[in-house]
C-alpha cells in the first residue's frame, strides 16, 4: 500500500518542538484565559490540570502509540492494526474520520488564525492608536463586517501553513517550528516580565490559584475536559501523525508527559501575561474573543511601550496558531502521500484549495451568512452558523469521540504484547495502570460526557 517511505523525526527535540507547537495555539493563549475567566479561576485551574494528568497523558501516549506501531499515516494505522479483527472495516472508518476533525477545526482556525495576523498589521499601521473603550469594540466589529479583508487574513495564515507544509517533515515543519517555537516562548517570556513591572501579579496569583469548589460542577468538568483535549491536540490525528514521524528509540511516555507540560505551562503562563494588565487597569475580565481583541487593545494603546508590546502579543498569537495550523493540516496530506494519489506537494495544494472554501464560509458566517444555519432538523444545532457548526462539531463533538475511540482500539483491539513493546515501560505497574485508564476509565468517563454532548443533557441541566 505504502508508495512513499516516511520521513522522520531528526531527534527527539525536534519532535518535541512539532508537537508543543502543535498543542500551544490559539487555545492556550487566546481561549484559555477568558474560560478561566468565565469559570471563576482557581477551581477550574485546578480541575483542568487534572484532566490533563488524569485523561491528556495517557491519551497523548495513546495516540502517538497507534502512530508510531506501523509509521503509518492514520487510515492504514487503524486498518493494519486491526488486521484479521471482524471490526475491521469500522477501525479503518475511524482512521477516516479522524483525518476529516482536524479539516473541520481548521475551517474556523484559519480564520482566527487571520484576525491575529489582521491585528498586527493594524497595530503597526497605527489602526488600533489612540483609541478609547467601546472604539476597539468597534475596531472589532468592523473586521467582522468586512468579508474582504476575514477571506485576505484567512487565505494568508492558509497560505503560509500550505507552503510549509509542502517542504515535507524536515525541510517544512521542522524547519518552522525551530524558528517560530523558540521565538515565541521568548516572546511570551518578555510579556510576563512586562506585565510584572506593571503591577497585578498578586491579583493573578490569587485569582488563578484560590479554588472556590462551589464553582466546579458537571459542566465546568465538561468544559475543562475539552479544552484539554483542545489544548493537547487530541482525537484530530495530529498525535497519531506526528507519532508516526517519531524515532522507535525515543520513549513516548517521556514525549507525552514533555508535550502535557509544557502545554499546560504556557496555558498557565499566558494567564500571568494577560491577567495582570487588566487587573491593574481595572478593566472587567471579558469572555469571549472581547478579552484579547477589545480589552488588550486599549490597554496596550495607554500603557508605556504598549505599541511594541501589542505587536509582540499578537505575533505571539499569530506563531502559535501557525504552528497549530501545520499540525492539523498535515493528516490529510500525509494520507494522500502516503496512497500515492498526489506528490506531497500537490496535496497541499489540493486540501489547500478545498480547505480555502470551507474556511471563507466560515469567515463569510461572520457577516453576510450569518443567519445562515445549515443544520435545522437539531435543537442544539438549529440555531448555529457555518462557524459555529464546524467549531462544535469537530472541536466538541468529534475530538471526543476519536479520543475515545482511541483509547478503545488501543486498549481492547491492538495486541497488548506490541503496546508493551512500544511504549518501552516493561509490564510494570506503571504500564498497567495507563492501560485500565484507556480500557476502562476514559471510555466510561468520554462516554458519558459524549452522552451529555448529544444532548441528553443531564450532566449540564441546571
Ligand atoms: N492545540 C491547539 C490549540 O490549543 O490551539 C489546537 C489544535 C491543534 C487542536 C491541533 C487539535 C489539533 F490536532
């Protein structure tokens, strides 16, 4: 089946550096802050990281397990994985899908994608200079009635992700992540020191880290679940992709726990970057895009070097989310490489172009389709737009599921004695314990999340 011999990986680093980017995006930077925010702080801090220990590990060692086994892009994985199983047919049907969620969440992320890049322009042009509250709301407002300049934005950040991506694993993605990665961690370094002499560090000690356990409930366990899946890159392929690039003599537990952390980190980090500034400034924490495209704005505008400070802030968005893109838009080319339908560079150009369309409906849902909500027959989705669905659908909805068929496949299909041989662990206890997480715990824990997603609602109802 295989045409093309893989790349790989030079060095575990390298890997290490793809996948952190991978998973640090617009979720840790931008999304993060204000669920916190909306959550109330401390308690849900807490919970997520425990979603992350208890769940994103081993779910991140899980993906990159099925990928590294044949290195092989996902669809053939499940399908070489469930050789000779009746289930067959239905784990290759699960590779396929996978490669399909990651299509779906970069046709709202190309978008975000470009606002980051549309606000950096605006800020070195001066756009968003001398501009008092309610003005940068307006600022905002104005891009999102401005189908034109959404679709310029958007196909740039496209633009970019394609070309990298058509340089293949070294010459492309290695290449981007070592320069973006480094940049942008000194990026968000330089913020945080710049929001510690301004003051607030306290208030933000204090509001991310004193847990109010009135304020944890079903549906804030539900909403932190899935942004640590979001965050971590979870049921999307990337993991099982960039698993399938990695080296057999690197251990994935070690990987999955240096991902996991330094994921969480900048999550956390990001928070002291943004906190701080609207603590001081006596601003109100608003959810929603509102906290990093309208409150910082203004803030940057009257504080001293604001001007340097806001263009590092949004180029730090910007490179995350790039680093993000390639990711998700690697499964798709890699299959089609891998079958030897298209050279890789022709992939990129063809899952470009159809990835282009689906992403300006989703910036053109922004204004003139806005009313437009495809999907009538549900109550839940009757009332979303094309953004709104894709967002739902493949962030909320699909990753669940591919993560929880995951850890299914893994568990209960796939021989125990290939897991235990690729994970490098010896059948210690340590091994046995990651396994009933993924046999027995994610499956009914996801499945029951799953349940209220769908809409039986008893873990949300009030
Ligand atoms: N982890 C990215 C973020 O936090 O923005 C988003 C993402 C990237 C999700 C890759 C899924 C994925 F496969």
């Amino acid at each position: 089946m295989s045409h093309v011999v893989q790349e790989k990986w030079s060095s575990g680093t390298a890997f290490l550096l793809a996948a952190i980017g991978s998973a640090v995006g617009l979720g840790n930077i931008y999304r993060f802050p204000y669920i916190v925010g909306e959550n109330g702080g401390g308690a849900f801090v807490l919970l997520y990281m425990a979603v992350v220990i208890v769940f994103g590990i081993p779910l991140v060692m899980t993906e990159l397990t099925i990928g590294r086994l044949k290195q092989v892009p996902p669809i053939t994985a499940f399908t070489q994985l469930s050789e000779g199983k009746k289930s067959q047919p239905f784990w290759t049907l699960v590779g396929f899908t996978s490669i399909l969620t990651p299509l779906g969440i970069l046709g709202f992320y190309f978008v975000i994608a470009g606002w980051t890049l549309n606000y950096v322009y605006s800020i070195i042009t001066g756009k968003l200079s001398d501009l008092q509250e309610g003005q940068t709301q307006q600022v905002f407002a104005d891009l999102m009635d401005s189908p034109g300049t959404l679709i310029f934005w958007m196909t740039l950040s496209l633009v970019i992700t394609a070309f990298i991506i058509s340089r293949g694993i070294k010459a492309g993605l290695e290449r981007a992540v070592n320069i973006l990665m480094p940049l942008l961690f000194l990026i968000l370094v330089s913020l945080v020191i710049y929001s510690a002499f301004n003051g607030g560090m306290v208030e933000t000690f204090e509001f991310m880290f004193t847990p109010d356990f009135e304020k944890i409930n079903m549906k804030t366990l539900l909403e932190a679940t899935g942004q640590a899946f979001f965050s971590l890159s979870l049921g999307s392929a990337t993991m099982l992709v960039y698993g399938s690039y990695l080296p057999k003599d690197i251990s994935i537990p070690k990987m999955a726990c240096g991902v996991a952390f330094a994921d969480t980190f900048v999550a956390l980090i990001a928070g002291f970057a943004i906190f701080p500034i609207i603590f001081t400034n006596g601003m109100e924490l608003a959810s929603g895009p509102g906290l990093v495209f309208e409150t910082l704005p203004v803030i940057f505008d009257q504080m001293p070097f604001g001007q340097v400070f806001g263009i590092m802030f949004f180029l730090l968005l910007a490179f995350a989310a790039i680093t993000s893109t390639i990711s998700l838009f690697e499964p798709a080319v890699s299959n089609l490489e891998e079958r030897g339908i298209f050279t890789r560079r022709k992939a990129s150009l063809v899952v470009g172009a159809g990835l282009w369309v689906l992403a300006s409906l989703s910036a053109l849902s922004l204004n003139v389709l806005k009313d437009w909500h495809p999907l009538t027959f549900n109550d839940t989705l009757k009332n979303q737009n094309i953004m709104d669905l894709l967002e739902y659908l493949s962030a909320n909805g699909m990753m669940l599921v591919n993560a929880l068929l995951a850890a299914i496949f893994l568990g209960w299909i796939v021989n125990r004695k290939a897991v235990l041989d690729e994970l490098g662990l010896g059948d210690s206890w340590l091994f046995k314990f990651w396994r009933t997480i993924i046999k027995v715990v994610v499956p009914i824990a996801i499945g029951y999340l799953l349940l209220d997603f769908l809409g039986y609602g008893f873990l949300t109802a009030e």
